[in-house]
C-alpha cells in the first residue's frame, strides 16, 4: 500500500539559509500533520491542515511556514535557519472524515533529517 | 490539556526476556492511546492503539498493553524479546475527534542484549 512521501530525507544547510520540506501523504488523505523530532526528544507538533486550510497550530516558530496544496501535498518552508532546528521533521497525513466514529489514524512518513551546520 | 508521563527512559533487557515499558497520561476527558516504535534512522511506526472496548489490546510484533482507566496507564508487555525490538518506544495520547494532534512521552530507549 502507498505510505506517506517525504522528501528531501536528508537536507543539510548552513545557518541562516532557508530549506523547503515537502510531504505527499498517502493517496485520499485530506489532512497533513508536521511534527519536529529534536535528539534525543520527543515529537513536537508543528501544524496540520485539513483541506488546504490550517487546521490545528502548535510549537511552529515565525520563521517557518506551511501550507497545503491542490493535491493535499504539503510544504514547510523553514527560514534563517538556526542550529537549533536540527531535527527530525515528521508529516503524518490522515483521511480526516473516515466512516464512521471520529477516529482517524495519523500514518507517519519516514522522516527528513535537517541538519543545520 | 492532556501529557503522557514514560517512566523509564532507557530499558536494557537480555534477549528471550519479558518487558514492561510503562506509560502515564494525564487528562481531564477520555483519550485514545498509541504506542509507536521508531527503529534507528526509521520514521515512527504504529505498534497499536486503544479507543474503547476490551482493556487489552494486541500489537504488531507480539507487544500488547492494557489500559488501566484508575491508573491512567497504558502499559507496554512483551513476553520475551528479541535482539530485533531493541529501539524506542512512544507512548501518545490523543482526544477523540477528527485532526487532532497527537500528544508525545519522552520515549523509552529499549535495549535488547544477547
């Protein structure tokens, strides 16, 4: 079965260069979710959205920004980067009306490892 | 709000052996539980969930947990791991309803030795 798309899987950049993120979640799946693992930590939620509107917003600094597309795919978009964002960045994407109850399972992708020299 | 307390950050076991990775939430309305497994330079997998029903729930891979709605737990078991499970261990929490974010633990760092 398809599986959520992440790419790049590895990025690397120099302090305060910007990098782009992109997420394609399984085929269907209206909702995207953004999520940054730190060493050695837990996931932090970012941001989600549902139908191309930004639907729930957690730790995501000012320099960064996302948004969802057309074809449900999602971009963050990260800027004046810091060491500090050296991270893990998961995106989680959902089918945010499934039939029935109002469970819907977060399918995570494989991850983009940033690394911020 | 809702938290999810790991109680044990790093769980070192010898192979063939049981283990328990222990997990505590906190939270003022009913909440669905996870447990993830994220295996080195791996994204994070769904091991398996609660939403209701019957306490006991089997996973992937021969893990189980039990809510424990007095306790406000939801336990990890495996009765005998294997060099194979060595990784870390989420537990998350989520209320019902549709696009909500999932809440993390610290994680547990399971280490299985031969």
């Amino acid at each position: 079965a398809a599986g959520v798309i992440q790419s790049p899987r590895h990025l690397i950049k120099e302090k305060r260069e910007t990098a782009t993120l992109k997420c394609y979640p399984i085929p269907r799946h209206d909702t995207v979710y953004w999520y940054q693992q730190g060493p050695g930590q837990d996931p932090q939620f970012l941001i989600s959205f549902y139908e191309k509107m930004q639907s729930d917003k957690g730790s995501i600094p000012d320099r960064f920004s996302a948004q969802q597309f057309s074809d449900y795919h999602s971009e963050l978009n990260m800027s004046s980067l810091e060491l500090g964002d050296s991270a893990l960045y998961f995106c989680a994407s959902s089918l945010g009306r499934g039939g029935g109850g109002s469970y819907n399972e977060q399918f995570f992708g494989p991850g983009t490892r940033l690394t911020v020299l | 709000a809702q938290s999810v307390t790991q109680l044990d950050s790093q769980v070192p076991v010898f192979e063939e052996a049981p283990v328990e990775l222990r997990c505590n939430y906190s939270s003022s309305v009913s909440v669905y539980l996870f447990w993830y497994v994220q295996y080195p330079n791996q994204g994070l997998q769904l091991l398996l969930k609660y939403l209701s029903g019957s306490t006991l729930v089997k996973g992937i891979n021969g893990f189980e947990a039990e809510f424990n709605k007095s306790q406000t737990s939801f336990h990890l078991r495996k009765p005998s791991v294997h060099i194979s499970d060595t990784a870390e261990y989420f537990c998350a929490v989520r209320p019902p309803g549709n696009n909500r974010k999932l809440i993390w633990g610290l994680g547990t760092s399971l280490a299985v030795n031969p």
